[in-house]
C-alpha cells in the first residue's frame, strides 16, 4: 500500500460511518482509519504492540500516538462538506478491530476489549490475534491454505 494514500483528497463526501483497524505484531503495528465505502482516512504506523510482552500502559501510549498521528494529517477538502480534518471523525468512530500477537486466551481477549473501551467508549470493538487478520487478509471470505 502507498504510504501516502491516506493524505489523498477524497473527492466523494465522507461516509457517516468509521471503522479503525489495529493489527499489532513483534516488529510493529499499523492502525487505519477507513469508512464504510472501504476509502483510508488515515493511516500510522509504529512499533511492537504484543500483549504478552506489553503491560497495559504501553499499549494504551502506543494506540493513542497512533491515533493522534492519523487525526494530525493535513487538513483535506471533502466537496459539499465542512469537514476539513479526520479529527472530526472521532465522535462518529463506528468500531474499532484490534488484532494483536499474544491475545490467546479469553482472559487475553477481555483484557484487550477492557483497553479498548477505555480508548474509544462509544464503539463496537472486536478482537483476535495477528494470525486472524493476516488470514482474514489473505483468504477474506474465502478457503485457502497459508504455507509458513
């Protein structure tokens, strides 16, 4: 994906609706911002988000940093709309994915939801481990068999 795909002009309104996704591993994690017509709002990346190796406080710090580098981008003009920043779209986040490594268990499961609702209250939040997404990623709906 272009790096600077999210800093586009969209030329269609925005959709009401707003979905983030997280999915964190051992090197990094990437957190996108896209609504309901699949367009990147904003994207960020940065480091390592394991939730066996992380305590609660330095993912929180990571996922807030993110999110903070994806509502900072430059202003962009939607047609026929007054929105000129994703910020905007904090209030009307829909859900929020989140897929780390180390979520195993339903213990780890509960505990990702707890941060997540911490962060963003007012959304839907789903959670998994980076196996679920990068299979989701490859196969989407579909049968497939993933050779490691």
């Amino acid at each position: 994906m272009n790096p600077d795909l999210s800093r586009r002009a969209i030329h269609d309104p925005p959709s009401a609706l707003t979905f983030l996704g997280i999915e964190g591993g051992a090197t990094h994690t990437t957190m996108v911002l896209v609504d309901e017509k699949e367009r990147v709002l904003g994207r960020a990346e940065g480091g390592p988000c394991n939730l066996c190796l992380q305590a609660d406080k330095e993912i929180l710090n990571l996922w807030k940093g993110l999110y903070s580098k994806i509502c900072d981008f430059p202003a962009r003009t939607y047609p026929d709309q007054k929105i000129q920043n994703p910020k905007s779209k904090i209030q009307n986040l829909n859900a929020v994915g989140a897929f780390l490594a180390g979520c195993r268990t339903r213990k780890d499961e509960q505990r990702m939801l707890g941060l997540l609702k911490f962060v963003w209250p007012q959304a839907r939040h789903v959670v998994g481990n980076d196996t679920l997404s990068a299979m989701a990623t490859a196969f989407g709906d579909g049968n497939g068999v993933a050779v490691i």
